[in-house]
C-alpha cells in the first residue's frame, strides 16, 4: 500500500522523467518503458497514475504552465512601471525551468501534438492568449492601442520562436541570449513609439 501522501510526489517524478526522457529521445521515440527506467519505477506505477504516454505529455504540459505562470507572478512582485513589468513577463519566459534544453524540447513535443491532441491544444490556447492578455495590459499604458496590440503579438512569437529555435538547435541558444533579444527588439518599439511622439 502506498504513503498517505506518496501520490502527488510519484506523479512529480514521473511528470519530471517525461520531461527528461522527452529531452534525451523527442517525443515520438519516447516510450512507457523508457519513461519508467529514466523514473526508476516500473511501467505499471506510470499506467497506475497516469494511463499512458499522452497523459503523461499533458500532465507535464500543465506541469511546465504552472511553473511559467508561477515564475512569471515571481518576476511581477513587486514592479509598478509597466515598462519593467513588460520586462519581467518576458524574463519568466527565459528561466532555467523554461529554457533548459529538456524544457525547450518537452514545449517543442507539446506543439506538435497540440494540433491533434483537444487537451494540448486548449493548453496551448490557454498559455497563448494569457501571455498576450499580460503583455497587452502593460503595453497600452505605454503603446497606442494598435501599435501595443502589434508589440504583445510581436513579443509573444519572438518567445516562442526563440524556444522552437533553441529545442531545434539542440539547446545551444541559451535562455540569457535569448532573453537579451527580446529586450533589444523591446528596446527598438518603445523608442520609436518615444521619437513619433
């Protein structure tokens, strides 16, 4: 019989061997078997809390999201300008939980699942219209309104293009550099938004 208590802390584990078997094989090459070597338990324990593969990839979808929503409330605390705040939603983007080479290629399986899987795609559409809800917030207190709307939609593909890019890369594009490219593109908008006016 397991701990009182053992469940939430197994379905860590095993959300967190997804995430890495994903990282080491890609999504398509990965299997129950391999998650559950890299996890250490049997197959059984995987089939028992979670189902199957695609359960397991959803549940560590949800695991990453809940992660970048709570780095990015962390990188919020305490800014009042918007300009920062902008700054700190696209820093929560490029933490090591959200940008290492296992995470960049965990979010690249989730998208090219998303398009055939209900579950990821609403996951995905979720994540999508909060990032852009949150940039577009700050942004037209700093932006007219159609040039704040093309900033938050400029910003939220940048992001996401920097992660596709590095997972393709095998990682090599790191999360400061990749950080550092948002900001300066940012940089270019709000000072040619500050020279019109």
């Amino acid at each position: 019989m397991p701990k009182l208590g053992m469940a939430p802390i197994r379905r860590q584990q095993l959300i967190d061997a997804t995430i890495a078997a994903i990282g080491e094989s890609g999504f398509s090459n990965i299997t129950v078997s391999r998650i559950s070597q890299v996890a250490g338990v049997s197959a059984g324990i995987i089939h028992h809390y979670f189902g199957g593969k695609n359960e397991l990839l959803e549940a560590a979808m949800r695991s990453l999201l809940r992660d970048l929503h709570a780095q990015t409330l962390a990188h919020l605390a305490g800014l009042h300008d918007s300009e920062s705040r902008v700054r700190a939603i696209i820093d929560a983007n490029f933490t090591p939980s959200q940008f290492s080479p296992q995470a960049v290629t965990a979010w690249l399986a989730f998208w090219s699942q998303a398009p055939y899987v209900p579950a990821l795609r609403r996951l995905q559409r979720v994540n999508a219209a909060r990032l852009q809800s949150n940039l577009l917030v700050e942004l037209r207190r700093l932006l007219p309104d159609p040039e704040a709307k093309r900033t938050a939609a400029w910003v939220s593909a940048l992001i996401d293009g920097l992660s596709l890019r590095s997972a393709l890369a095998g990682g090599t594009l790191d999360g400061e550099a990749a950080r550092a490219l948002v900001h300066a593109q940012l940089d270019c908008i709000l000072s040619r938004s500050t020279d019109s006016h």
